[in-house]
C-alpha cells in the first residue's frame, strides 16, 4: 500500500516537474528563454532549492477549465539559498496559462512572500506572465492586490528584487513598481500598463511592444527598470551580484568583507579636477579611484545620467554611492536625477547601507520644463531623503556646491556625519559670475569699461568663494583632504561611524512630497 502511494507521489513530482509539458518547454527556449525551473535552478546554490505548493491545482469551473490542470499553477515557489544566504523565490511558468495569475497562483506567491517577512529573507520574483488569468475574473484581479498589499508590508523589511523575463502586463506592472528593484531581459521581456493596440485605439499612436515597453525605454526614458540584462543568465547573474551588497532585512546590516588597511593612496586622483571649472570630467573615475577594486554596480546606469547612484565597498563595506556627474549636464540636479537619486537613498536607509555622496553640482537646472514638471517637489524629495537617513552619511566636495544643492547634497545642515572637500571645491550661492552681475550691477553699469569691472568683480568674487576654506572655517566642512588620500580618508571614516545610533522623532510616518 504505502508502495503504491509512494509511486504516486513520484509520478505526480514528474508531472509538475513537467509544468505545461515538453513541446511547451521547446517553445519556451525557441523564444530565447529559460524555463520557470532551470531560472530557479541557476538562480539558487546548487541542490538548495525547497519547493512549496507544488500539488496546487487551480480552482475554476468556468470555460472548461475544470479539464485543464496543472500541478503547481503557474507559478514555481518555494525557497533556497544563495551564496549560502536564505531567499524566497516564485518563478512563473508562461509555458502553462500564459503564466497568467489565477486566485491559487496568487496563493502561492503570498505564502512565500509572507514566509520571506516572517522570517527576515530577501523575495526574488521571476515574472513571466500574460497578466490576470482571464477565465477567472475578479478572483485573479483580487489575487493581484493581495499581492500588491504584501509588497507594500514587505518593504522596507525584506528587500524585494523583481526579474522581468517575459510579458508583464497591465495591472500586473504594480507589483514589481513597488518592489526594491526591477531588472528586464532584453528583447523578450516588456511592461506597460496599456499594450499597443489599446494605445492605438485610444491615442491613434502606433507602437511595438518592444518600444512601448521593452527593456531599452524603461531603462532609459521611464526609469521603471534599474537594470538590463542581455539573457535570462545574465539577468540571474545581475540578480546575484545586487543581493551580494544588501543584508537579509532591515534588521541586519549588509555582510562585511574582510579588509585591512594598506596603501590607500590613489595618485589617479590628484589630476582629475580640470584646471577651468567649467569643463567635464567622468565622476565614475572619482568612483574608481575610492572603492574597492571592481565592486562598484550603477544603478540605472542609462536614465537621468547627471546623476550616478550605485552598490560598492569601501574597505569591504557595503556602501551606496550617489554622485553628480559633470560629465551630463554639466551635474545639474533636475526632475529625474532628483527621484532616482532619492528613491536610492531611502532604500539604502531601509536596509542600513552608509551613504557615500560626490558633489560637483552647479545647481537646479533652469527653464519652464522643469518648474512645469515640478522640481520643486521632485528636488524636494532628495532634501527629504537625506535629511531623513539615519545611516552613517559621508560627503566629498570634488568641485562645485552651488546654491539650494549645496544644501541638498547631504550637507552638514541635514545631518551628514562627515563632510570632505578638496582644495578644488568651491561652495557658494552661486558661479561667481552670475553673483557679481547682481551685487555688482551698479558698479559695472558705471564702470568706463564695464566688461573688465565685470572681470575684477568676478575674480573678487571668486577669491572670497571658490575654494571650500571659508566652509571649513564654519565647520561645515569638517577636513580639506588631498584627492589622493580620499580612499584612506573614507574607509577611516565610515569604520569610525560603524556604530551610528540616530533616531527620527517619534511619528506614524513622514510625508515625503510625493
Ligand atoms: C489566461 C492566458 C493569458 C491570460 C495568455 N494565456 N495570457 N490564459 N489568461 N491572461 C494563454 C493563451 O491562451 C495561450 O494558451 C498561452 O497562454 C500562451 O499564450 P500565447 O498568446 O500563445 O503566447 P504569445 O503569443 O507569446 O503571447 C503572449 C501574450 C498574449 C502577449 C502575453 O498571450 C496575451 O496578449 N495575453 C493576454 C494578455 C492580457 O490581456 N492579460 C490581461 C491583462 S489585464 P494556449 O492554451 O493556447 O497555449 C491584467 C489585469 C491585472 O492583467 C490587474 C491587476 C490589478
């Protein structure tokens, strides 16, 4: 008897090993895509993986679907480890229903996802799906938001990390928009919240799939994607690399690797600065030239390129990086650059990740466009951000702290713990020759050659102003280092600030400016 059962029992592993079946799973690969168990099978340490809710089978009469069943739903779900650390993964099998979310399949998401709160592990979720299970109407819609709702509880506790390697749809797209981080697979994976035909019912615009809601738009016009990957191994690999920098949960901090102090000397930085202010220079070299060797990962390396956020170490720590970059748009903050680099720094405050901030900004760019659009709230949620961390916070000065973004990039004002300059930095209200057009308009109007009053104006201006001296004097600035000593400067810092205990008035929750 228990034979029997035993034999049972393995047939109906292999049947769900087997999800929509084997020309199904051809078709799957035709397309350039792996199957929903070999993502989950490269995704995880070898032989870690549990699988909940295999047997779960759908529970719809309507459309005939009573004769179509699939053990396991739709969805692979269970947990493992990766790099030895425990994660909770789901996986949607497109190869049966079109991946689609049906009430159990929902069920089966929700279980791990509450597993992975209770227990304080990260959520991986590998989305391939042609949206709500449409034989099941409101039901499949309803398992939807008990999705969303647990992506709300869950963040800010566990990070939640979506894969999007096929279709992802409609009302769907909210579920990974609301997790920590989103990477698409180039060319077979594509998110909108209308596909083209609705879009060409509604707006007469004719569009592909591929350029409404492909990896390169979100990538680089919309932002709704961090990350690109050329295949599904290199988006499990980018997968990997982006947990190796966060801890389990908001508990923990991120694993340290070993390290001790050597020479920290980084010549490359002293030549960096070009000698006119107003020429570009590449902040990623700075980057370079202060973290642990290879460790840096951007962050939406292609959207509001004037600013760079990304993971790297610093000594073996974990450190989140937000710097301007001269190299686009001369490092002006603006609508875009002010989300990305907010929403960056609220989830390394979430997950106690120091913050590391490389000044050269000029300040907010100018034009109807951007007051139109609202930079004034959007620079508002960067102010925000910062002065809400509590993680240990260090600033650089490389060059250029000019106006209300001096303020805004993680000043002294707002609670940053250490703040550097170089020599080259110059912190002031504004360029020296937009300053000496205002406070010294008289003087130029009456001047015999104006533009040469102009000229010694500015240089007075310039002399009082750019340089971080009058900062420091202030203790703004809490030390004008060498550039080439940065490296040493930074890992002595952020060991010193190891223990950082600051807490937030006591209150239900803030208001960031939305
Ligand atoms: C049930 C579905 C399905 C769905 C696909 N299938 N989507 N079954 N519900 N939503 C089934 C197909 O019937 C087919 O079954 C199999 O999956 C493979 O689909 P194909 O169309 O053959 O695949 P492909 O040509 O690759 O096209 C993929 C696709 C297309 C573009 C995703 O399937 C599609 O347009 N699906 C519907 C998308 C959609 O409108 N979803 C609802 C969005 S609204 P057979 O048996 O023939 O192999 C939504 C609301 C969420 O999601 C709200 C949350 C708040």
């Amino acid at each position: 008897m228990l034979e029997k059962k035993l034999e049972l029992l393995e047939q109906k592993i292999e049947l769900s090993e087997l999800g929509g079946g084997q020309n199904r799973i051809e078709k799957q690969h035709d397309k350039g895509k792996l199957t929903a168990r070999e993502r989950v099978h490269f995704l995880l340490d070898e032989d870690s993986f549990e699988e909940i809710g295999r047997f779960v089978m759908h529970r719809s009469t309507d459309f005939g679907m009573e004769k179509q069943q699939i053990l396991g739903d739709g969805v692979v779900t269970g947990y493992g480890t990766i790099g030895g650390r425990l994660v909770y993964v789901f996986a949607q099998d497109f190869t049966v229903f079109g991946g689609s979310l049906s009430e159990t399949h929902a069920e089966k998401i929700c279980k791990i996802m509450d597993l992975a709160m209770q227990n304080g592990a990260p959520v991986i979720g590998l989305n391939d799906s042609g949206g709500a299970r449409i034989q099941e109407g409101v039901r499949s819609l309803g398992g939807y938001a008990d999705i969303f709702y647990r992506n709300v509880l869950a963040s800010g506790v566990v990070p939640q990390i979506s894969a999007i390697m096929g279709p992802c749809a409609g009302g769907a797209v909210y579920s990974p928009a609301m997790t920590d981080f989103t990477i698409m697979v180039e060319n077979t994976s594509y998110m909108f919240v209308t596909g083209p035909n609705v879009v060409k019912t509604v707006t007469n615009e004719e569009v592909t799939a591929e350029e409404l809601g492909g990896a390169s738009a979100h990538s680089t016009k919309s932002g709704v994607t961090h990350l690109t990957a050329v295949n599904d191994l290199d988006c499990i690999h980018r997968i990997k690399q982006l947990l190796s920098y966060l801890p389990q949960n908001c508990e923990e901090k991120p694993s340290r690797l070993p390290y001790e102090l050597k020479d920290e000397i980084r010549d490359q930085l002293t030549g960096l600065i070009p000698s006119s202010s107003n020429q570009p220079y590449d902040m990623r070299e700075v980057v370079d030239g202060i973290v642990d060797e290879d460790s840096f990962l951007e962050i939406h390396p292609n959207y509001a390129e004037n600013i760079i956020v990304g993971f790297c170490r610093i000594g073996g720590r974990s450190i989140g990086i937000v710097g301007n970059q001269p190299m686009s748009l001369a490092g002006v903050l603006d609508v875009d650059s002010s989300k990305k680099g907010a929403r960056f720094v609220r989830f390394c405050d979430c997950f106690n990740i120091p913050l590391l901030v490389l000044v050269d900004v000029p300040g907010f760019l100018p034009g109807t466009d951007q007051e139109w659009n609202g930079i004034i709230v959007n620079g508002a949620k960067l102010l925000y951000a910062f002065s809400e961390a509590t993680v240990p916070r260090i600033t650089l000065i490389t060059r250029k702290a000019y106006g209300g973004a001096y303020d805004v990039m993680n000043s002294k004002h707002i609670g940053a713990d250490m703040n550097f300059a170089w020599p080259s930095a110059e912190i002031a209200v504004m360029g020296a020759k937009g300053a000496s057009e205002i406070i010294f308009r008289k003087e130029i109007a009456n001047a015999s050659d104006p533009a040469a009053m102009l000229a010694e104006k500015e240089k007075e201006y310039q002399d009082k102003f750019a340089h971080p001296y009058r900062a420091a004097q202030r203790g703004f600035i809490d030390e004008i280092i060498h550039p080439k000593d940065s490296r040493r400067k930074l890992i002595k810092a952020f060991a010193m600030l190891e223990n950082k205990v600051a807490k937030l008035p006591k209150k239900k929750h803030g208001n960031i400016p939305l």
